[in-house]
C-alpha cells in the first residue's frame, strides 16, 4: 500500500488523481489484477467521473450542494459540516480498479478524483 | 478480465446483468475470491438492487432524477447531459462482489444492473 | 468469507459495524491485503463515516431522507419502500478496504456503518 498527499485549495472541488494513482501501479503493483483507492476522510470522497470537460465536475459538486444543502433547519452535527459528510457517503470513500499490462483500465473519457467537500485541506489517497 | 457488451434501449433504464457476470465467474474466475465489475462510462454506472419487481428500478430512475433534474439553470457542460454525469457518480462506476464455489454471492433479492442515464447506447462491463 | 448477522432497532439507522469486520479480518483474512465487506439486502446499505459523533449519521439519514422523500406520487413498487431501495443504491451494498498488519486501514475519523432505511430487521453482512 502506498500514501498519496494532495493538497486542495477550494471548498469544493474536484481533483484528478489518475496520474498519481498510475503512478503507484507502475511502482508497485502486480501488472495484472485488482486494485483499491481508498480517501480516509469523512468530508471528501472519491468518483470516477469525465477527465475532460472541467465543467462536468463543477456541474456534479453544484448539484449534490442542491440535493444536499449546507445548511438545513434539521442538521444536529456541531461541526456545521454535514452536508460535506453525507455528499462523501454518497460518492463513496473507495473505488474498485482492473489493471491489465501494468495500466489501471478506464474508459477514454474516465478519470479518478478526489472530491472535496469542505476544503481547503491536506488529504490523502491509500492506493493498494 | 473480459469485457461484455450491453445494449440498452432507452434514455434511462436498469438493465440485469446479474446472468452475464455470473457467466464470467463460471468460465474464467478462481472458485472462491473476490471480483470487481467495472463500467468504463461517464453517463452510466453500476448498482444492486432488487431482481423481481422492475418497478424498484423505475421508482429509483425516477427517484434520482427528481433529485438531480436534467435541466438545472446552474449546469455549464455543454454536452446537456450534466445529469446523467452525476447520477453516474452517485450509483458509482465499480462494485466488489465475494465469490463461492463458483457462484457469485447476492442475497435472495439481489440483482446486478448496469444504470442507464443517457441511452440508448451500447455499453460495455470489465469483469475481473 | 464470513456471514455476520446485525440486528437493527429502528426504522433508519446507522450501526457501527466496524468491530465486528476487524474481528473477521483477525480471525480469517491475511495480515496485509485488501478485502469486501457485502451487504446482501436491497433496503439496506454500508457506508464510512464518522465514528465520534452520531449526530453525523442521524444527520446522514434525514438527509437522505429529504433527498428521497418516502412517498412519492411516481413510485410504482407495490412494497411500500421503494425510498429504502433507493438510498440503498445511493450508499451502496460494497466497500473495499485496504489492511496492513492484520488492522483494517482506516481514517482517524471513520466508521464502517450499516445504514439501515427499511427497518427493524435482522441483517446480515458477508466478510470476504
């Protein structure tokens, strides 16, 4: 298992890992197989979601904000960030990977990204 | 690893692959183990859910776009298909599945289904 | 693969399972390596999440809740529960997770969860 660093600079934000992620498989990993990233964080999550139009991940953080709101009459968590807990529940904290020739398997359009949900913050990516 | 091939009919629609995987488990995979379905697509992902009334599929299609509607004032991805993005993201891209004695292991009411958010298309399944 | 059985009190619910796979993972797994933890129900999911404050959780399921009222006029599924099938499909039935030194690697923070929507039932969950 390898610990990866990143270090976002927004509230919200969408962060392609799919090089760094590459990275490990190339150091470390058996060129044929499974894999698991895992973010160990509860405000921030991880989604396979399109590499290429920055947009799309700008459009999928303004619509969880919609379906789950920052603030609610009902939220009871003192930290006043809820709404970046379940929007983590909902993309996940750990994604399943093929890899074949010593290359993680994506569709052309795929790549993998962190996802802040109450950034700015140092977090980090367990890749094994 | 094998890729499978799925073509849908619809603009949304669950479709049960349940037979297709457990066809790569019965002619490629170790007996007992684990194994990851992949969908290597942005506007279409994967889920468990109910495998005898179609209506849990409908009420969830329903159900995710009622929460994030195909047209909000806020999407800037010019593709206009932002929705089917996120909704990818919310069901997910990948699923873990435990195997025995050559069969996948799902509870009694349990089906595997690829999530159609922008069809009709042909779509493809990596099974390892 | 292990078969642990919950029993849950409340019509939604979040219950912290996470001693209950790391006693599978000293009794069975392999000290370094990953594994799935599967939930075999379709009205009930898993998820990580914080694992201090239950206010979190509690906050999870009323956002959800929100997100997916339980009635709808568009549900068709005869069972009642279609909102149950739907967040299930939300969090999801698997998690992947990393283990290093026989321990499940886990966030300071995190919490392996059921989350039951359709309760109170006896659950299971299957280790792998």
């Amino acid at each position: 298992m390898r610990k990866i660093e990143v270090i976002t600079t927004e509230k919200s934000e969408m962060v392609n890992i799919t090089a760094l992620v590459q990275q490990v498989v190339s150091d470390l990993m058996p060129p044929d197989g499974a894999m698991t990233v895992f973010v160990p964080h509860t405000t921030c999550g991880i989604t396979i979601t399109e590499n290429i139009d920055a947009d799309v991940g700008l459009d999928t953080l303004a619509a969880l904000d919609a379906a789950v709101p920052w603030k609610q009459p009902f939220y009871k968590h003192k930290g006043g960030n809820s709404a970046a807990h379940i929007k983590t529940s909902m993309t996940g904290n750990s994604i399943s990977l093929l890899i074949e020739g010593g290359e993680i398997q994506l569709g052309i359009w795929q790549g993998i990204f962190l996802c802040e949900f109450d950034g700015p913050r140092t977090r980090h990516i367990w890749v094994g």
